[in-house]
C-alpha cells in the first residue's frame, strides 16, 4: 500500500472577534475584554486551562486597542523603552521566570496612561514571584477566568479547527468526537490535528472509525 507522506506544517487559526464562539464558560471574559477601558488600575488577567482561549482573546483586545504582544518567555531580552504609552499583551506571565523587573516595569507603564493585559494558567500567587512588590500589584490585578468548555463550545470550535485546515466533516462526527473527547479546547485542537495527519499519511478521510482509532489510542485522560 502506498501511503501518503504528511507534513506537519503549521495551520494558520483564525483568531478575529468573528471567529470567537461566545459560550457561558467565556462569555464575561469576552465582555471583561471588551470593556477594556474600565479596567481598574487599566490592567487584565485573563486565567484558564492550557488551550481555553486565552490567546485568542488577547488578540481580540490587541486589535481593539492597538495594543503589542509580548511573551514572557523573551520579556528578558526586550528593549521597553520604545513601549512607554502603548498599549501591551504579555502571554504566559506565570512563565515570568527572570524577567520579573520587566513585568514590573509594565505594570509602571500601565500605570502611566497605557493598559495592560496578561495571560496565565495559574494565579499570581503560585508563580513562584521573588519580587514582593510585583506580587502585591499582580495580586491586585482584576482577573477574568475561562471556565471548562460545554458541548455548544467545544463542537463550534471543532468545526472551526477542521475549518481552517480547509476540511469538510459532517455533523454526526463533531457530536461523537464532543461525546468522547476530553473537556477543552487544547484537546480539541490536539484531536483535530491528530485526525488531519493520520487522515493524510493513510490517503483516507476523516471518518467515525479513523476518529475511535485516534482516540483509542491516547487512552484514558
């Protein structure tokens, strides 16, 4: 049998206001977001799971206030002297590690005129923090939270991921794969990219028995 090679090339995700499926497990975050200019001390937690969304809302809010987006990750190494009176994202802030003095010279910056919104898994209180001041101030922070995904949520985002992939699955399949699958969003996107690759180095389509295989397989969460 001949099989189709498969290369795992990045998907592009669309990541718009338009493209946010608005659920009860989002909708405050989604209205916390929005109402952006409101946020007191102009600074924003988004907390959730791996996976939840909250990168897609920080891109919703970036496109409405202009604002730029930093990662934790390489805050160490930004120069954020060009960044006074912008408007800044920083992702994944509970994966500060050495960059605390940077973090807490954002939060100087928001507290100057521009706002600040943060992404994290966990709260503040469990990112091992050295610098009290930078604790007390993220502590303080207003906190939006992403809560578990329901069945409504997770089959729109199904079929948006098989949709960005420019893939076609009927209905009955988003309703098993949402009646097995682990309860959120990273799991979905994992599946979904799971199912694209086996489907291409197999040469067949996206079916109900490729979908047991595939979830057979990862075993119990």
């Amino acid at each position: 049998m001949i099989r189709q090679l498969a290369f795992d090339l990045p998907v592009p995700e669309a990541m718009t206001r338009e493209d946010f499926f608005v659920a009860p497990s989002n909708a405050l975050a989604l209205q916390t977001v929005e109402a952006w200019q409101d946020w007191p001390g102009r600074k924003l937690l988004i907390l959730g799971p791996e996976g939840a969304g909250k990168t897609h809302l920080a891109r919703i809010w970036a496109a409405l206030s202009g604002a730029a987006i930093l990662n934790a990750h390489g805050l160490a190494e930004v120069d954020l002297a060009p960044l006074a009176g912008h408007n800044l994202v920083v992702e994944d802030a509970d994966r500060i590690g050495p960059a605390e003095a940077q973090l807490f010279h954002l939060h100087n910056l928001a507290t100057s005129g521009a706002a600040l919104l943060l992404t994290a898994r966990t709260p503040p209180r469990d990112w091992g923090l050295g610098l009290p001041d930078l604790l007390s101030r993220m502590q303080a922070t207003q906190i939006a939270r992403l809560e578990a995904p329901d069945d409504a949520l997770l089959s729109a985002v199904l079929v948006k991921l098989f949709a960005d992939r420019q893939i076609a699955v009927p209905a009955s399949l988003i309703s098993y794969l949402v009646s097995r699958m682990p309860r959120s969003i990273g799991a979905a996107r994992s599946l979904v990219a799971a199912l694209d690759a086996r489907a291409l180095a197999l040469g067949r389509p996206i079916t109900r028995a490729l979908a047991a295989e595939i979830l057979d397989s990862a075993g119990p969460e």
